[in-house]
C-alpha cells in the first residue's frame, strides 16, 4: 500500500479490522505460553468510522428458483445477516500528495435483528447475537482444528469478500451505467486463496442481483481477477469441504459447481478423456470428505497467476500447477515479493538514511532505490568504511540495551550479532540454527586457553512464535531456552558465546534487532520458502545472509554477488533425491554428537526432547538437517573468517545495501501495474 501510494497509483485495499492479533507470546520456564494480543485496548488513530457506509452480509439459509419478467432466476434466502462496518486507513504517499484508502470491516449485529430482540423481550438473545457477529472480526486465525473454528474462518473470508465486493460494486454504479465497462475500471488482486471466494460473490451478484447471462458474467470474471499464490506445497492448498460451504453458503457452492461443469466440458474438448488429470484439475475433490479445491477455482477464474519468487514460479509451473501451466503457460508470471525502504531504512534505521543519503548526495533514493547502486562506487572508500561500522555500533548498542532489558543479559558489542527471527516452523529449521550452537559450544568447551583467544565471539538472537497447535515448534522454542541457560551460565564460555530468545517478535522489535544484525540467517531447506521478504530487510540494512538456495536468496545472489552471502546446502532439485535416500545418507558425525547430547540430556527434558530428536534422525529427518549439517558449518566458519577481516566485512555490507533495490516493493508494485492491472500513475493534481 505505501508503494501504490508513493508511486501514484489509484487502488483500493480491502481487509479485515480485528480487534485480536495472533497472539501474545509469554515465556514461561521455557515455554511459550498464548496470552490475547488486543490490538484494539487503546484505539488506532488512524482510523476513521464510516458509520453511514454499511452493507449486509447473509449466511446460511436456502436458495429458491423465482421468475423474473418471465425469466427463472435463483433467489438466497439467508439464515442469519450481519452488517460489516466500515474503518478507513488513510495511506499516504511518500513526497507525494497521494493518499489511497485502506478499508478495513468490523462485524457488527443486524439492527434489524437486534431491535426484534429488545422488543420482545429477549435481552439475553439480543447480547448473544451481538457476540456471535462480533467474533467474525475478532481474533486473526482463530483455530481451525473444530468444525466450528472451520466455520468461523469460512465466515471471516467470505465477510470480507461480500463487503468488499459489495462496496466495489457502489463505486462502480455511482458513476458507469454498463456492466461492459466493468472489466476497464476494476482490477481484483487475489492474495492467496483466503479471498477466493470473491470469485463465486461476483458472479452470484452479476447473475441474481444484476441479472447479466451467464455468458456475460464469466466473461467479466475472466478479465477482472488474478491471483497470487505464496503454497509451496500440494498439502499447503486451500480446500473447504463441500458439507462446510453448503451449508454456510448454499448459492456460492451452486455457482462453483457450475464454474467446475462448465470448465470440464471445455477441459475434455482439449485434451480429450484423460480422466486422471481431469480428476486433478477439477475444482471439486471427490473422496471420502468432497472438498472445493480453492486454487483451482481461482487458476482456472484469474486471467493471470503469478508465484512471488522466480524458484516459487518455476515450482508452481512444473509442480503445484503443471496440468494449468500446460494448458495456459501465458496465464502464469512471476512477480518477486519486496519490502518498502521507507519503514525498513527510513524510519527503522535513521542513521543509515542519512549515512546513505549524504554519499548519494541526494534523497531521491527514498522514491527511486535504484539510486542505491550508486554506493558500490565508495564500497571500497575508507571513510564510508568508518562511517559504516559507526552506524552499525550505534545500532549494535540500541539492541544490546534492549536485550539487557528484556533478559538481563549483557552482551558484548564486539561479537557477532547473529540473527534469525521468523515465525517458527520445521521447514525454516531454527533447529538447524540451535544444533549448530551446540556444536560451537561443544567445540569451544573442548578448546585449550589458546585456541579460545582465535574463537569469533557471537551473539546468537533467535525469535519467532510457534502456532498453538504446534507441539514440535515449541519444543524448538524450549531447547532454544535450555541451551541458552546452560550456555549463558558457563563461565568457561564468557563472552565467546551467548544465545538469546526474544519473546512476542512483532514489526516494532523488528526495527530495532534488523539494524542491529551483523548477521542474519535463512536456513529453510531449499524449495519450501515462496520468498522470504525478511532477508530482503536485513539485506537492506547492511547485514550479511547466511543462506540456503532457497526463494528470493537465489536472486539476491544474483544481484549483490555470490562472494557476498554465504551459500549453503543442498539446492531445490537436490531435495527429492536426498530424501529417497533414506537410512543410506549419511551424515556426519558433529550432527550425530550434538543429537547424542540433547538426548543424554545435557540440557535436561531429555524425556520432553526425545520426539524432536526423533523428527530429525533416519528416515524421519524429512527437512534434511543431517544432511545439510556439514555444509551449514562450513559456512559458519567462512562468516567467522569475514568478520575478523573489518576491511572485507564492511565492503561486503556495503555491496550488498547498494544491491537491495530490486528487492523493494516498489519495482513489485511497478510489475503488477504494468503486466497485471495494466493501470497507470495517476497524480493528485493539487
């Protein structure tokens, strides 16, 4: 939204406005424990109540076949309606006048329903369906592991698409009378499958509310959706069981069984009875439990589909999509994920803003980063040098303070601050990170007085929070904290290494610890990460990547230099191969040593640890830790050898800031207007 504002373009964004975030995360002993985050307990300044802007919002019910001029048309009769509110975000742009619209729903009671409620007497009704309304917009992700939390998250996405489409719609009317024109002055960006359902609410408006033909309402969906997908995975697609979308949304479902008829007609026209691969491109899932295949139904509607990162694209051509890549290769792009300079340099980083600034001799940079290139002319100039590590030492201060606050723990500001902070999941393996520390500290604990003088001190910073659910990802989360306790305590070690676990890692503690990174690690195995936007921000901030292949990182080599990251492990098409080879591959003995002492319960909870060990042993280690083992030391030692060179780490810093550019969501903004949307700039003219 920043970067539609600052570049001018006219565009709307549409959300949900909750009063709960995911979740507080405490640590307890160890343990991650859930606490509600209540994003709204002291209000948001930047929100402006539409009160006069409401719209209707039907579940449930029945649909009945009614004549219309002498026409049979389908006719929804809701079982429950609510009303979405509406709260406007003001964007602004930046050294612009520019200001687009930020629209976010709050779920609020009918007032129909409610007043019937009070008159009757019946006030205890009346409160509960005003919580029940409510809850629509109340928690982010609330558990989907019931039926009714199923429910409640089919209610949540359909809610925003129904408000949201119905506003559209408003804006439309106001000032077009035909629907032909539709296509020329609407643009549906589909952000993953969550809203896909826009497509069914589209066509059911165009159809019962507008009564377009059939033959004109497809026609306009054709041209008006498209849709990005960030699933790396088969497993990862989103499919709501027919039974669920039946009975919450019984016209929607009709209209996707029609999509789906008409499609697999067409679909046997080209390629003939194939019925294999007309099974998997259909939108519904036959089986034991029937499900909608929401991925399909948006391919199949959006007249472009695009992956966020060149590797994700490519996989989404050859695996995830092949049998709609095959049928329609020019339906599919790519449009590489980015990150906005102004918040992660400009507002995160002020001492950086104005270091870069003054050697570019300009601000331009802030709107055009290209310009950033223009640092490689000094990579090698002995005052930005100073200035340089000035900048970093200011920011290394600002995070060693915050982490002294936060844990008690003083650190050495003349470490390595070593960072890896992202949500936490066995495909990002933050056990990789932790099995790597041990054997650091397993090796420095086995060092003579003298061989410790050589050893690189580092501070190691681990964040991220683990689903509720998520029983191995919090045990990562509590070997992270019995490591650090045994670490931390040991006087032999000092300052040669300490381990920090920051709780309840949000945006705000991210401005502080990415412009504090010396180091940042991105350890998914290769070919899980659609992209990674987090390595975009610390690239931006002068920090060096310690990598796997993996999503964007193969495209900031490309941009900054291999010499300039610190590549490891086995590469996307590497991945299947190493996995077949079972019990036979073999892995090294330092990952064997340091498995061997979490389960000898060197660091206690040997019983609590013994699953996690498990995950990673034999043919269970499925995300290939044993096998990466050797190559992610490998590379460890190589960031040691780097940082000790003052002169090498600061240009390889500095070269990697100056080609951070591609990676601002500018130049991603600027590729779906001009290959998606087709939309240009249009500036405020006061």
């Amino acid at each position: 939204m920043d970067s539609l504002a600052t570049l001018d373009y006219p565009a709307v964004g549409y959300g949900l406005r909750y009063q709960y975030g995911l979740f507080r995360q405490v640590i307890v002993d160890g343990f991650q424990h859930e606490q509600p985050d209540y994003w709204l307990n002291f209000g948001n300044l930047w929100d402006i109540e539409r009160i006069h802007i409401t719209y209707p919002v039907k579940f449930y019910g029945t649909v009945t076949d009614e004549f219309l001029n002498g026409e049979k048309c389908k006719v929804w009769v809701p079982g429950e309606m609510v009303e979405a509110v509406a709260y406007d975000n003001p964007i602004p742009g930046y050294g612009t006048r520019n200001t687009i619209n930020l629209r976010l729903w709050a779920a609020k009671p009918s007032d129909q329903h409610d007043m019937e409620s009070f008159n009757t007497g019946d006030y205890v009704d009346a409160v509960v369906n005003r919580q029940r309304a409510e809850s629509i917009s109340s928690i982010l992700y609330p558990d989907d592991r019931s039926y009714q939390g199923k429910e409640l998250r089919l209610k949540q996405q359909y809610f925003f698409v129904s408000a949201s489409v119905q506003d559209i719609f408003r804006r439309f009317k106001d000032t077009h009378k035909k629907f032909d024109e539709f296509p020329e002055k609407v643009a549906l960006q589909l952000n993953d499958t969550h809203p896909s359902l826009a497509i069914a609410e589209v066509m059911r408006v165009l159809l019962d509310e507008e009564h377009l033909s059939w033959h004109r309402a497809w026609d306009i969906i054709c041209k008006i959706f498209s849709f990005t997908t960030h699933t790396v995975s088969p497993e990862g697609l989103e499919k709501i069981p027919v039974d669920l979308l039946g009975n919450l949304l019984p016209r929607h479902l009709q209209i996707i069984y029609d999509i789906n008829f008409n499609f697999v007609e067409e679909l046997k026209k080209m390629i003939g009875l194939d019925y294999d691969r007309l099974t998997r491109m259909s939108i519904v899932e036959e089986g034991a439990v029937k499900n909608i295949r929401m991925a399909n139904l948006s391919v199949i509607c959006s007249h472009t589909v695009n992956g966020v990162s060149r590797l994700h694209s490519e996989l989404l051509r050859t695996k995830l999509f092949k049998d709609f890549y095959d049928l329609w290769p020019h339906k599919f792009q790519y449009k590489t994920n980015g990150v906005t300079q102004r918040r992660w340099i400009v507002v995160s980083n002020p001492s950086l803003c104005a270091l870069i600034s003054k050697w570019l001799g300009t601000e331009a940079w802030i709107r055009d980063i290209d310009l950033l290139i223009g640092l490689r002319d000094y990579a090698t100039n002995a005052e930005l040098h100073q200035e340089w590590k000035m900048v970093k030492k200011v920011n290394k201060i600002r995070l060693a303070e915050y982490i002294e606050v936060m844990s008690g723990l003083k650190v050495s500001l003349d470490a390595m601050f070593d960072v890896q902070t992202k949500r936490i999941h066995e495909y990002k393996r933050q056990l990789l990170n932790i099995l790597g520390i041990i054997h650091r500290y397993d090796c420095i604990k086995n060092m003579d007085k003298n061989d410790r003088k050589k050893v690189v001190p580092r501070v190691c910073i681990i964040g991220g929070k683990a689903a509720p659910g998520y029983e191995i990802a919090k045990k990562v989360i509590k070997l992270c904290h019995a490591v650090a306790e045994k670490i931390n305590n040991d006087n032999d070690i000092g300052d040669l290494l300490k381990l920090v676990f920051i709780p309840d890692y949000n945006v705000s503690v991210a401005e502080m610890v990415i412009p504090g990174a010396d180091l940042s690690q991105h350890l998914s195995t290769a070919g899980h990460e659609a992209s990674g936007t987090g390595s975009m921000k610390f690239l931006m901030n002068g920090c060096l990547l310690l990598a796997t292949a993996d999503g964007s990182t193969i495209e900031m080599v490309e941009e900054i230099g291999q010499d300039n990251v610190f590549l490891f492990g086995a590469k996307a098409h590497e991945v299947v191969a190493l996995r077949k080879k079972g019990p036979t591959l073999k892995v090294p003995l330092q990952f064997s040593r340091v498995v061997r002492m979490i389960r000898d319960g060197h660091f206690g909870f040997e019983d609590y640890f013994k699953s996690l060990c498990d995950k990673i042993e034999g043919t269970s280690d499925y995300f290939l830790l044993g096998a990466d083992f050797m190559s992610y030391l490998e590379a460890q030692a190589a960031a040691d050898k780097a940082f000790v060179d003052e002169e090498r780490w600061t240009k390889m810093s500095i070269l990697g800031a100056a080609g951070s550019g591609r990676f601002s969501s500018d130049r991603t903004i600027q590729e779906y207007a001009e290959n998606t949307w087709d939309i240009q700039p249009c500036r405020c003219p006061f």
